[in-house]
C-alpha cells in the first residue's frame, strides 16, 4: 500500500484473471477444522490451568462479537475498496460520517432509518475519496488521510448545529453528542441459550468452553451483526464466485489488461469504492445504534485503522477479514471486562503459541527466528511465573499489542493486489 504514486504495471505484470491465490497457501476445509479445534484445545487447557473461566465465558465472547463487528466491517470495506485497486485510508473518516448520520437521523424518525442514513453518509465519503483517487489521480494516501480530517471536522460542526440547541437538547443532545436513539431488535434463540449456559456453568474440559461460545453467538445478538454474517459471506460469493467479483479483481490486479478485455475499469472502480464507504459507514452506525445508542464525538476510536490492520492480517480475503476482527475484539472485550487477572492467563497461551513457532521456525531451518521467538516466549513464561495479574497500563493495551503480534507473525504469506493503490488512466489498455 506504499506505492501509491506509482505508474500501473505493463499488462505482462500480472494475470487479468483475478488476484488467485498461490495454491500452496490455501487450506482444506479439513486442515481448517483442525486448526480451530487445535486452538478451542488449547485455550480450554488454559482456562483449566489458569482457572480464567472467563476466557470463553458466554459473556465474553458475547461482548467480544459486539467489538468484533465495526471492525469486521471497516475491514470489509477496505478490502473491496483495495480489490479494485483503491487503498482506502479513509475508512475512519468514513466510519465517522456513518456514526453522525445514524445518531441524526436515528432520534428523528427510527433507528432502521438511521441505519440506513449511516450507510448513505458512509456511501458519500466513498465517492469523494473516488473522485479523488480514480478521475483526478490524488495519491490514495493524502485522499484516505483528506477523508478522515474533513469528516472530523464536518461532523464536530454539524453536532454543533443539529445537537446543541432547541428540541435536540431538551432531549439530550449537546456539541458533542445526539440525543438518544431506540434500540434495535436483539434476537436470542430461545432453549439452546438455556442449555448452552448450563454446561457452561459445570466448567467441563472443552466441553463448556464450546457451550459458552456457542450460548455467546445465540444469545442477546443484535439483528446488525446478523447483517454483517451475511454480508460477509455475500461478499464472498460475490467476489469469488462470480463474473462481476472476476472483473472487479482484475481492476486491483492489472487494469491495463482488464481494459483490454472489455472491462469499464472506472465503472468497477467506483462501485467498489463506494461499497466500500457503505460497509464503513454500516460499521459507524453499529456503534452508534447499538453499541452506545447515540452518536457521541470520537466514537469511533481508531476502529477504522484497526479495520484495516484486520484486512491485511486477513490477506485480503473475508474469512481471514472476520479472523482478524475476532481476535480483536475478544482481546479488548478480556481486557474492558475481567481486567490483570484475566489477561494474565494470556501470558501462557501465548508462551504456547511462540514455543510451537519456534518449533516450526527451527523445522524449516530458519535458526535465527526460531532464537528470537524462543527467548522472547521464555521471557513471557517467566513473566506469567513471577506475576500474578498484569499491571493496568498494559491491560489497556492488550487489543494493540495482539494486532501488531498477529500481523508480525503473518507477514510472511501474505500478497496484496498487485495493482493496489496505483495509479491508472483510462484508455491505458487501448
């Protein structure tokens, strides 16, 4: 996502075919199943180990769903927006105007058309970053980061305008907040989260741990995260098993080659980017009628970037988009509800984790990594054993520190779109 100023490669550079991915790098759906019933293993032998029950609580992982969600959709986001070619720093900013959109319009009338008003606001954020990137060629970098400031700003004004005085702050509005919006409907299933919670209760090896991560997907979810399931999944289909996913592909591949085979690479282009706007704006609204039921300044936090961090921890697919979302969101959901003593017991799931690496490293030869990851999982090791709960300053922390370790660990498979944020003109495949 660095070269943004650069020319698009010649059509010899890469295949207009779509961004396939190298069929070494891909899992079976059976090496998959393996993978997560490895991992809900190992956090069970933990919880028993450490007596953190709340590691996979139903609490937990309900609230952990509920952080996963806004970042799960600003990763959506900038993955379709980074498909067709167009980096997409602006997701904050675009996350922002949905946030503002779905708190104005939401107290007014309904929260359903407040959801739709965040998507709209999110949809016009879109287009002004494509205008800007793909009919006058601003770098994506400076446009994402124009996006983001213009939001702030246009927002912080608007509060100002809509919030503050008259009827707004008789019902609780001010400058930096609207006031209150209805809730939207949550859906619990009901008897499977009863029984669920009871052999979670009995704390059984693996056996409660996947009742409380089952009960926490079937209990008080709200219709909004429903929607984002879907539009993962659609988003899937759509990308990858379809004529119109192939060509939106070939534009984030070589658009010089797309062009030459008939495709409206501008056209593609746009869609994908306001889409994009859409997913992020969705995203904000989630946090305004959901999370805090009102628009409140700043309440995006950063999510936006941190979507971001998610797509490429994802390698730019969907599933690994939701993956990096919920280890987010079930990091920062330990560290805002149990505190030290929980996350501490993540000291030695994550001595387990780098022991096993260094393993790897030293199976594939590669000897300086694999010195590097042991004494940095021996050290972790002798501070989970000399500690009995982390210090609150690292506790706040904790949802940052597993971003950058994940993607640190990952870096090595993954390949963004070749002609990710370069810049094209049309009529250059003519």
């Amino acid at each position: 996502m660095t070269a943004t100023m650069t020319d698009t490669p010649p059509p010899a550079a890469a295949k207009a075919s779509g961004s396939q991915q190298p069929k070494g790098s891909r899992f079976s759906l059976a090496q998959i199943l393996l993978i997560i019933m490895g991992a809900l293993i190992l956090v069970a032998a933990v919880r028993v180990i450490t007596g953190a029950d709340q590691l996979t609580s139903e609490g937990q992982i309900s609230a952990a769903l509920g952080l996963a969600v806004p970042i799960g959709l600003a990763g959506l986001a900038g993955l379709w927006s980074e498909r067709a070619g167009v980096v997409n720093i602006g997701l904050e900013g675009m996350m922002i105007l949905g946030t503002f959109g779905a708190g104005w319009l939401g107290w007014q009338t309904n929260p359903w058309l407040g959801l739709l008003c965040g998507i709209g606001f999110g949809v016009i954020g879109g287009l002004v970053h494509a205008v800007a990137t793909i009919t006058f060629g601003v770098d994506h970098i400076v446009s994402g980061v124009a996006v983001n400031l213009l939001a702030l700003g246009a927002t912080q004004y608007l509060a100002k305008i809509f919030f503050a005085d008259g009827t707004p702050a008789e019902k609780g509005g001010n400058p930096k907040q609207s006031p209150p919006v209805d809730s939207l409907p949550h859906i619990t299933v009901p008897g499977l989260s009863d029984a669920l919670s009871s052999i979670e209760k009995h704390h059984w090896f693996l056996v409660s741990d996947l009742a409380g991560i089952l009960g926490g997907l079937v209990t008080d979810v709200s219709v909004v995260t429903v929607l984002a399931v879907v539009l993962f999944v659609g988003s899937w289909w759509l990308l990858w098993r379809t004529p119109f996913g192939l060509r939106l592909r070939s534009c984030g591949e070589n658009p010089i080659a797309a062009e030459s085979l008939g495709v409206h690479v501008y056209s593609y282009k746009y869609a994908a980017v306001a889409i994009s706007g859409g997913l992020a704006g969705l995203g904000g609204a989630f946090l305004a009628l959901v999370t805090s039921h009102t628009y409140l300044e700043g309440q995006t936090g950063g999510r936006g970037y941190i979507g971001l961090a998610a797509m490429i921890f994802g390698n730019w697919r969907p599933g690994g988009v939701a993956m990096g979302a919920g280890l987010f969101g079930f990091s920062d959901a330990l560290q805002l509800r149990n505190g030290g003593e929980t996350v501490h017991a993540l000291l030695l799931l994550l001595f387990v984790l780098l022991a096993l690496l260094a393993l790897w490293k030293l199976y594939r030869k590669a000897m300086w990594q694999a010195a590097v990851t042991a004494v940095i999982a021996v050290l972790i090791l002798a501070w989970y054993l000399l500690t009995k709960e982390v210090p609150g300053d690292f506790v706040g922390a904790t949802p940052y520190v597993v971003t950058l370790l994940v993607l640190s660990l990952s870096a090595q498979r993954l390949r963004m779109p070749k002609a990710d944020g370069m810049r094209y003109r049309k009529g250059q495949g003519k």
